[in-house]
C-alpha cells in the first residue's frame, strides 16, 4: 500500500510517509469566529475529513488539531462594535461551528485549542526569535519578524524573492498576497483594541494571528509533524510565515506534508455578499437542502480543482444519495438462500481494489465514486437475474459500510423526532387499518408519516418506507 498526496511544497506527488509508522500527526487551520462558517470555509474542512477518515480506513492512528481562532483583527473589531467581551462575542460562534460540524458529519479532530488559552506559549516563541535575532521590536512596542533572517523564505509558495521588493513591516493579520514584509509577533496594545489584551514579559498588547497557529500546532503536535493543511488562500503569507517562525525559533523542519484545497466558486463567480451568492450551511439547509447533499457535492470534485457549486449540483447529489441508500435497502431485502457466489465476492474484491486506488492518488473522491457507482449498476443488475443470495448481499453491505466510512454519504445518520421502531408501528398500524378497509385511518397514519419525513412505497412483498432526504 502507499497513498500519495501532491505536497504543495514539492510540487509532486509524493508517498506519504508518517514520522511514525502507524500513526499520522496532522493540523488543520480552523475557523476565524467573527460570524458563521461560510461553504467555502467548508469546502476546505471536508476535504480535511475526507483525508483524516481516509488515513483512518488505511489503518492510521490518526491525531488531528484544527485551531480555533478566537483572537485577531476581526473578532477584535467585532467584540469592541459590540461593546461586549471578546469570549462573549466569538462564543456564539464556537457552538455554531461545532453545530455545524455534526450537520455535516465532519468528524471531530483530537484537539480544538483556542488561541486565547495559548498566549503563554505565543509569548514563549516570540522570545526566542527575539533572543537568536530573528525578531526587533518597533518603536511602539510591536515585535516583528525579520524575514531577511531566514533565507528559506518563499519555499512553500515558490516566490522569487530577489524578484520581489522587500515591503515595510506589515502589522495586519491578512495583507496583500504580494506583500513580502516584516509581519507581526506581538502587537503593543492600541487604545483601538479596548479591553482586548494580555501583560506579558513582551509588554502589554496581544499576538499576531501568524505565531497563533505555530504555537499550538507544536504544542500537541511536536515540531515537526506529519501533515498541515488550508486552504489555497492561507499559502501565503499564512503557512509562509508559520514555516519562518516555527523553524526560526526550533532549529527542526516544521511539516512534512502541506496539503492545500482550491476556491469554491458559485454558480461560476466568486462567492461574496455582493454578488448575492454568499451561503452559510444554514442558509442552504434554511431551505430545505439536506446536509447531506452539501456533503456530497463538497467531496465528489477533487480538492485540488476548483469546485463549482450550483443548485442544479446540489440537486444531482441529492439524486446520488437517493440512488445509494435505495441500493443499500435492497441489499437489505435480499433473502435468497445460498453460500455467496465466488464470483460476486471477485466483483466486492475489484471494486474495493479500484474504490482504494482512487483515493490513493490523492484522494480522488470522484474516481471513487465513480468505482462505487460501476459497483452498484453492476449489483442491480445481477439482483435483477436473481443471482445474488442473502451472503453474496451481506458481503455487499459490509462493503457498502466500509467506503462510508471514508464517503459519509450512504446511511441515513440525520437525528429525527421520531425513531425507526416509531415509524414501524405506525407502519404496521396502517396496515392493519388497510386490512380493516379503514381507509380514512390508513390515509390519516401516511399523512402522519409524510409530515415526519418518512416515504412509503407499498410492494407485493409489504411496505416499504425511507427518510425523504
């Protein structure tokens, strides 16, 4: 077995190859929680779950930490709009992301640490870039990073820098992408940050959004680790400066693997307020559009290629599922007595064969689903000529389940008022009020069920009954 990912770094497809054998260390920049997640926000965490429940289905331990920014510019200016404290401002939207999150069907990392529980170890790094010379402090009392120091600089995005113009030092969290500057480690207390800031040996004021990340992904990581992932947009500066500091202040490689997810576009544009096309999930699911198929459509386009999100996709994906869990339901329905067939068992085999080498290369989601759907036509079809028995289907379910670990698309996992034993003995009340000829009652019991979701689809062979997705 070897799984390659394409290093953002190295420019190449590369075999993954963890620190230790067995187990992946990996960090993943989380949200900033001045508002809700946006789908571009989220095209990126999935592509990180994908990855975490992939190294997990090839037998990794996985320990994964996605940080929660809790403390920059934006969430500065945002408490202080409010005139409220800053936890109490960014609280709100901490629940909201974890609520989001299980919507859908992210699974949670090992370590969710917040930036305003990790000043102390900001402040330690900084010292040490101030005492080796990587690191001045500015008349005001800023602490600023000397990029000069560190000729590395510009490996991960490819910059030239002998072609570029070294700017001034730069005190925003996010600047111009073409900005080579100085950026900032500490920043001194400004009247405009209010009651926002911490003593410290460095002075009054608070970090820099930069040292937030290497602080607390070497805390529970270790100083060099496995893999670090983003989005496109965090290259550079974001990881740019994070590699310059962390190694600056270590003496050690920081990462070994950078993983970066492209754009989000919406129905071909970019996505912003303006144009009328930005979406929260809860936006989307405000009207009426399963999480799931948000789900689906942020997986089934390859991280690496920018992702085109439309209704009319949405509506496809919703379709997918559909074709899934129906095909599940079947296999369920299977009763044929036997002892499986060697060849089907073969089929299972192939399939899971092209389903693994698809996600090895990359973690081509599409050309996984695309051995998955082969899978499917091919199983309904030999269920169609009556050549499937109950083992051949069981074998067929536990298949199923497998990739769903990595897909999380095929059960039904969404949380109902109303659980399966429920709907069942609503089920069969109805169809003892059918067997009475009490047709009103019959009519009352599927009204009830269609207000709960629930479909019903009368058989030769009984009722059967689905969640509307």
């Amino acid at each position: 077995m070897s799984v390659r990912f394409f290093d953002t770094r190295r420019r190449a497809l590369v075999d993954f190859v963890p620190m230790t054998p067995g187990e992946v260390r990996m960090y993943t920049c989380g949200p900033t929680i001045y508002g809700l997640a946006h789908i571009g926000n989220f095209r990126t965490f999935m592509f990180e779950d994908l990855l975490r429940r992939y190294l997990k289905y090839r037998g990794f331990k996985v320990t994964q930490v996605m940080n929660i920014t809790d403390i920059d510019d934006k969430t500065i200016k945002g408490c202080n709009a409010k005139g409220i404290p800053l936890d109490e401002y960014t609280q709100p939207f901490r629940t909201a992301f974890f609520e989001d999150l299980d919507v859908l069907g992210i699974e949670r990392a090992e370590h969710y640490p917040s930036a305003t529980h990790h000043i102390a170890e900001m402040v330690e790094i900084t010292q040490k870039l101030l005492e080796s010379g990587h690191a001045y402090k500015a008349d005001d009392g800023s602490i600023y990073f000397r990029i000069a120091t560190f000729p590395r600089y510009g490996a991960l995005s490819h910059m030239n820098l002998a072609e570029l113009k070294v700017g001034a030092r730069v005190n925003s969290d996010e600047y111009e992408k073409d900005a080579v500057s100085d950026f900032a480690l500490w920043k001194a207390w400004d009247p405009q940050d209010g009651t926002v800031f911490w003593d410290t040996p460095l002075g009054r004021g608070r970090p820099g959004w930069h040292v937030e990340c290497s602080a607390m992904s070497m805390k529970y990581l270790g100083q060099t680790f496995d893999i670090h992932t983003g989005g496109v947009d965090n290259i550079f500066p974001h990881h740019e400066n994070e590699i310059a500091q962390s190694e600056a202040s270590t003496g050690v490689p920081f990462v070994n693997h950078w993983l970066h997810a492209e754009h989000l576009i919406v129905e071909g544009r970019r996505m912003a307020k303006s144009l009328g096309n930005f979406y929260t999930l809860r936006d989307l699911t405000g009207r009426g559009i399963p999480a799931v198929a948000v789900r689906y459509l942020l997986l089934s386009t390859h991280y690496r290629q920018q992702l085109n999100f439309t209704f009319e996709g949405l509506e496809a994906a919703r379709n997918a599922i559909g074709r899934l869990r129906d095909f599940r339901q079947r296999l369920t329905e299977v009763t044929g007595e036997g002892a499986g067939h060697p060849d089907f068992a073969e089929l299972i085999t192939q399939s899971r064969t092209g389903f693994e080498d698809s996600l090895d290369d990359d973690l081509n989601a599409s050309g996984g689903l695309g051995v998955l759907f082969e899978f499917l036509r091919e199983a309904n079809r030999r269920m169609d000529a009556g050549t499937v028995d109950h083992q051949d289907a069981a074998q067929a379910l536990r298949f199923l389940d497998s990739l769903d670990s990595v897909l999380g698309v095929i059960k039904d996992q969404t949380k109902s008022d109303s659980s399966d034993a429920e709907i069942e003995q609503l089920i069969r009340d109805r169809e003892n009020a059918r067997a009475t000829k009490q047709w009103a009652r019959s009519d009352e019991i599927r009204a009830e069920l269609a207000a709960k979701g629930v479909i019903l689809e009368d058989t030769p062979g009984g009722t059967r009954w689905k969640r509307k997705l």
